[in-house]
C-alpha cells in the first residue's frame, strides 16, 4: 500500500476513534431516557436504513463456502453480544472508566490472535498485558459508587467482556474483509442487530410515550453518526491495515472519551483512578515496544 493510501486509512481510524470516544456519553444521555435494548435497537435500525437506502455503493461480495460461520459468529460478536455488555457497564460505571476499560483491546486482540491463529507473542507484550489488566482492575477497585456509577466493579466487568466479544470481531472481520467490502459488512452487522434486539427490547419494557429532544438527539447520533460512520470507518482502515495495528487506534478511544465525559457530563476521576488508568496505558505502550522488527503477523497481516 501506497504512503497516501496508508494515510487514508490512519486518518479513518482516527475518526473512528473520535466518534467511538463520544458514543460513551451519547449512550449514557439515551439510557437515562430510554430502556437499554430501545436504545440498541434504535441504532441498529437507523444504521439498516442509512445502508439500505446506499445499497448501490454497496462494494464487493465474494462468498465462500463456509463463510456463513464467520459471518455469523461476527454479527454475534458484535453488534449482539458487545452492545448487551457494554449497555450493563454504562449502567454501573462511569463513561470515563468504561472507557479506559477499552484500553485492553490491542492487548487482548494480541493473546487471541497467539491463541486461535498460533502468532507468535513476545515476553514483552505479555508483561503488558499483564501490567494493564492489573491497571483496569485496579482502576475498578478504586471507584466508588456515585451518580454517574452506581456499582464500578461490575460494571468494568461487563465493559471488559464486551472487549473479548470485540477482540473476536476484530480477528474474524480481518479474516472476511479481502471478501466483503467494508459497506457489506458493516451493513450486515445492523441488520443482524435489528433482528437480534427487537425482541429484547419489546420483551424489557415498552417504548416510552415521551422522549425529550436530547434523547432522540442521542439516538440519531448512535444510529447515523456511530453506527454507519464509526463502523464504516474502522472497517475500511482494518481492510487496509494489519489487524494488530489497527487495533492499537483503540488506545484513543479512553482519551476522547475522558475528554468528552468531562465537558459533557462532568466525570471526572480521582487520584487513585488516574493513577490506575496511567498503568494502564504503560501496560498497552510496554505490549508495543519492540527492540527489533515484528515478525510477520501471518493470517492477520
């Protein structure tokens, strides 16, 4: 790949992370407002409808056979699973410290690809990995209940399963993008979460009769800007770069969204919580560091 098409491809990922960064806060107004699964359905059905009405540019199918496992087991890793665990974390926790939480990602797309593609994972990488999750442990011990986490504890729990169900996602997207455009899969992903949480949502509670201006604000936004656009956009620059690099823009995502819990819903962390989130972040840079080249990363790359 060409240096303007490697840019490309890095500025989309950064816009992704921006728009990931802000869905935290967008999330926390719709839930305040809305049942959970409303919420989700509500987002996937709009991002159906954006794609729908784009189906022309809808890119290359390449099926197959066999692909409908991979394909499934993506749309059960995210959007189905995922969202069911992150709506419990923001639930619990803070948008904030969900957010650091998904600081494990490139960490733990690393162990899952040395688990299930046999890549080869380095000392030092692993002493990150663990050096970070004691950090994100760490950062949920230090918490304490509030108005914006009402149990943190659990709630980064259920934040960190929602980054295993992303660290599958990731793995199998990088394995079905030379077949399906980055359109087709994101596409297929709202479909699937359509179907999937339209019976979740009826079965938790009825939609409310009134929803504030604020509320439906935050479902378009989830819907159109995230949905389509934050999806779309990591879909391609993964197409367009190996999984393991890709997956390192995830570091971004805890620093939008700080920055944005702060400006918009006044989080902030304390001292203790800070200095957890700082491991952290030593965790995930120590699991970067090489001293000499990468090895080829193999399926992945």
């Amino acid at each position: 790949m060409g240096a303007q098409g490697r840019g490309v491809a890095v500025f989309c990922l950064l816009v992704a992370m921006a728009l990931w960064g802000s869905s935290f806060i967008a999330l926390k107004l719709a839930f305040a407002e809305l049942p959970t699964m409303w919420v989700i359905f509500a987002r996937m059905l709009l991002g159906s409808l954006i794609f729908l009405l784009a189906w022309r540019w809808r890119g290359r199918i390449e099926y197959r056979q066999g692909d409908w496992k991979y394909l499934l087991g993506l749309a059960a890793c995210e959007p189905c699973l995922y969202f069911i665990f992150e709506a419990l974390a923001l639930q619990n926790t803070s948008a904030s410290q969900a957010g650091m939480i998904t600081a494990l990602l490139p960490l733990l797309v690393a162990v899952g690809a040395y688990a299930f593609l046999r890549e080869r994972i380095t000392r030092t990488t692993l002493a990150g990995f663990i050096v970070a999750v004691v950090g994100a442990v760490w950062l949920s011990l230090a918490g304490s209940a509030d108005e914006h986490a009402s149990n943190p504890l659990l709630g980064n729990f259920y934040e960190f399963l929602a980054m295993v169900c992303a660290m599958g996602y990731t793995l199998l997207l990088k394995h079905l993008s030379g077949r399906y455009s980055a359109f087709i899969l994101t596409a297929m992903q709202a479909f699937i979460g359509a179907l999937f949480f339209l019976p979740l949502a009826v079965a938790q509670a009825p939609f409310p009769e009134q929803v504030s201006a604020q509320g439906i604000g935050a479902l378009l936004y989830l819907g159109i800007i995230v949905t389509v656009g934050a999806y779309g956009l990591y879909n391609f620059g993964v197409s367009r770069l190996p999984a393991s690099q890709a997956s390192g823009f995830i570091n971004l995502i805890p620093v939008f969204t700080l920055i944005f819990a702060m400006l918009l819903l006044g989080e902030s962390l304390n001292v203790t919580q800070t200095c957890a989130a700082v491991l952290v972040f030593a965790g995930v840079a120590l699991s970067q560091w090489r001293s000499t080249p990468p090895v080829p990363a193999g399926v992945l790359d």
